[in-house]
C-alpha cells in the first residue's frame, strides 16, 4: 500500500515536472521565433 503511494506520487510529481517543462517550452517557443525574426534585417 506505501509502494503504490509512494510511486503515484512520484509519478504525479513527474508528469507535473514534465507539464511545466513543455509549457514552458510551449511560450518560449514563440518569442525565439520572434526574437529571430526581430533580429533579421527588413528591407
């Protein structure tokens, strides 16, 4: 019964880690791709 606990928990704490690790990557994401575009120059 302590095992089973122990593993969901980790478990909900990994998928949490990795729901924040792609949020974070889903945000930043657009700002590279304009900070990139920014960088280019215009004509």
């Amino acid at each position: 019964m302590a095992w089973n606990n122990a593993i969901s928990r980790l478990a909900n704490t990994s998928r949490r880690k990795v729901l924040a690790a792609t949020l974070m990557y889903a945000i930043s994401l657009p700002f590279a791709s304009l900070r990139r575009l920014a960088k280019k120059p215009r004509f």
